[in-house]
C-alpha cells in the first residue's frame, strides 16, 4: 500500500498571495490543494504545516473520507474559515491524487458529467454608468452568457467591485485600506444602473449583482423589491450571512433570487438557510467549505430543497480550485452557476494546466486527477507579500461591513 511521504506547504505571490498544499505519495504521485485564505493566509499555512502535516504522515492516501473525518472530528475544534481551508486542502490533494493512481479526471470519480459545459459569470464593473456598459459589452463580446454588473457609487470611494486596471484585486495595500461607505447613496444609485444594463442589452443576458453583505435584512428587501423587473439572475450576500434567520425577512418582501454563502464554510452554517428555502443559491466553495468532500454534502442537500449552487470563484481562490470547482459543476445535478475572474499570466505560469472560459463556459480537463501542474521554479520568483482587504466605514466613521 502506498503511504502519504510528503507534505509540503508551498505559498507564491504571482500578482496575489496563494498557498497550496502538495501532497506526494511514496509512490511518487502528487496531488494538489487550494488552501488561501484572502489576507489570513499565514494562518492556515501554519495549521497545515505545524498541526496537519505531522498527522498525515504514514497514512493511506486512498482514505478520503477517512481522512476528512479524522481531521474534522480528531480536532475537537470544529468549523471556521482557517479549519475548513486547511481540511480543504489536504482533501482536494487526496482527490487529485486518487484521479491520478485511477487514471481519471477527477469528475469522472464524481459519477462524470451530468452537462456539456459549466456555466460561468464574469465581472464588468465602471467608475461610472457609461464606462460600465462599455465593460459589460466587451465581455459580451468575449462570450460570456452572464455578466456581474456594479458601478461606483458617487461619492462613494470605497464601492465594492469596482476594477481599476486590467484586474480586480481587492487585496492590494500590506495594510488594510479603510474606504466611505454609504448605504443611502448605493440605495439611490444602484438600482438605476442595473435599469441602464438591462436597457441597453435586453433579457438575453444574465445579469447579477453582488451586493457584498452592505445592507440590513429591510434595506436588502426593499433593494431587491426595486429591482424586480429587472429579473436578476440573483442578488448577492444582501446582508451579513451569519444570521441566517435575517434572511427570512428579505424573503418575504422580493422575488428576486438571492445567492450567499462565500464566506461560510459548513453545512451548519447554510443549514436553516437551505431547509428552510431561505436562498435560491448557495455559494460555498471547495477551498473554504472542507473540500470537494463536504462541499458536496453541502450541494446534495440543497439540491433536496431546490437549492442551486453557484460556487464563489474570485481571483484569490487559486486555479487549482477553479480545477476543483469545474469538476464538481459539471457532475453537480443541481449546478446554477460558476463565478470566474480568471488569474494573472504569471499565475497561470505557476499553475500549468488551469481550465480557461471559451464561449462562457468552463470545461475540465481531461487529465488524470485535476490537471493541474504547479511550477516551483516560476513560484519561487514570486514572494509573499502581506496583503490585506480594505476596511468599509460610514460617513460617520463608524466600521461597517466590507
Ligand atoms: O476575498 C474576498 C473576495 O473573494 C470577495 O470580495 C469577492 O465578493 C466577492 C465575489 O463575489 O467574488
Ligand atoms: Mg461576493
């Protein structure tokens, strides 16, 4: 039988900070693991290095479930975003290594393709209204069949979404950037843009909209009532997930479909939301949400309750889960839809083999396990380097959230 050998934690910054765990068997077969957490990455390299590592050592890769349980459970610690990244990762590796010893895509071990292709939505954004619609056009162009659309507020410096250059990097200062935020003037001003979308392009386009956890559970129903006729594919985190309940409130004011989860990380923590049909998407992710493993759990039971999913895909989860998330979409019964930001040149030179958009969607690839190679000599050029995502406060200086 082979054993687990190796583990090695491995953290690169081409153009944004990604750790990842490698995984090698005393076979000489590797396996990969996205575990970044955006601006806490430190933190779940040394749980994976001074806590996980020394546990893996000797055991029989083949073990997933096994393994999951052992770390979840063996722990008494349970739940929490550093927890689930690093279990995150350590499955994923197991996976990919199980793909690679079968000789199978990963998603062929996940019961194979229940679509042709994984639906993605893209992010358009402007500093204003024009510049907006210019983006969404463009990325009509490239053929993207669903598009997330958000402007600067005015006088509002710290709108969420907004990209300045080529991409959009949140995490860009080594201290966190503290930001105006304004819940009156998005009120005023958000719904009228996405009016100007939908104006512009008609209903042949799915159009979203992350509201990024800004409003109270009646801001967010009065938002989402005002914007009804605009037949959004969802609106996103309308208000700070944690209080599941809160939702129940937004739900009985609007039909517009609601999407969170992004910064949840268990089955507990979208429970009453999904049995109590609170959400129309779920958003949890393999990196954040304990692996393709429980990531699964998650899905298998939204899809009991009409659930879809709609995985988070931002540019600080790495391509090898976006190699992870594209093999559980496309065998996902109750798949909705699949965020894609894309990744630097030079993060692509770090992670051979990440699975690239034609046409608006994502395929997998056909390699064994998820077919993604790591390159450590273009990582080593590539440093960490603190960053941190930016602070929102409220005209009257108080903190709000982000
Ligand atoms: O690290 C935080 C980002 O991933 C988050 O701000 C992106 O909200 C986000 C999204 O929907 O992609
Ligand atoms: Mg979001």
């Amino acid at each position: 039988m082979a054993t687990i050998d190796r583990v090695e934690v491995l953290v690169t910054s081409p153009g944004r900070n990604f750790v990842t765990l490698r995984i090698t068997t005393s076979d000489g077969v590797t396996g990969l693991g996205d575990a970044t957490l955006n601006g806490r990455e430190l933190a779940v390299a040394s749980y994976l290095r001074d806590h996980v590592a020394p546990l893996l050592a000797g055991r029989d890769p083949a073990r997933v479930e096994d393994t999951w349980q052992y770390l979840y459970k063996g722990a008494y610690w349970r739940r929490g975003p550093v927890t689930m990244t690093a279990i995150a990762a350590v499955d994923v590796a197991l996976w990919d290594i199980k793909g690679k010893v079968a000789g199978l895509p990963v998603y062929q071990l996940l019961g194979g393709r229940s679509r042709d292709g994984v639906l993605v939505y893209c992010h358009a954004s402007g500093v204003d209204v024009a510049a907006l619609v210019d983006d969404v056009a463009a990325y009509r162009e490239k053929g993207f069949k669903a598009i997330r659309a958000q402007a600067a507020v005015p006088g509002v410096s710290g709108t969420y979404g907004i990209r300045k250059g080529a991409y959009y990097e949140p995490a860009a200062t080594a201290l966190p950037e503290e930001q105006l935020w304004s819940t009156e003037a998005y009120l005023d001003f958000a719904p009228a843009y996405l009016a100007k979308v939908r104006e512009k392009f008609g209903f042949g386009l799915h159009l979203l909209h992350d509201v990024h956890h800004r409003l109270t559970p009646i801001e967010a129903a009065r938002f989402g009532k005002s914007v009804e006729e605009l037949r959004l594919f969802w609106m996103e985190d309308p208000t700070p997930a944690e209080n599941q309940e809160a939702f129940r409130l937004i739900r009985q004011h609007t039909t517009t479909p609601i999407a969170t989860g992004e910064v949840l990380n268990s089955i507990w923590d979208v429970k009453q939301l999904i049995t109590e049909q609170l959400i129309d998407y779920v958003r949890t992710t393999t990196v954040h949400a304990g692996g393709i493993t429980h990531l699964r759990r998650i899905f298998d039971l939204a899809a009991l309750y009409q659930v879809r999913t709609g995985s988070h895909g931002a540019s600080d989860l790495s391509p090898v889960t976006v190699a992870a998330a594209v093999a559980v979409d496309i065998s996902q019964p109750n798949f909705g839809i699949q965020e894609h930001m894309g990744h630097t040149i030079e993060t692509y030179e770090v992670f051979r083999g990440t699975p690239q958009v034609t046409d608006g969607l994502l395929h997998p690839s056909e390699e064994p396990g998820l077919g993604i190679e790591y390159d450590d000599e273009v990582a080593a050029r590539f440093p960490y380097q603190p960053r941190y995502l930016p602070v929102a406060r409220n005209l009257d200086g108080s903190v709000h959230d982000w």
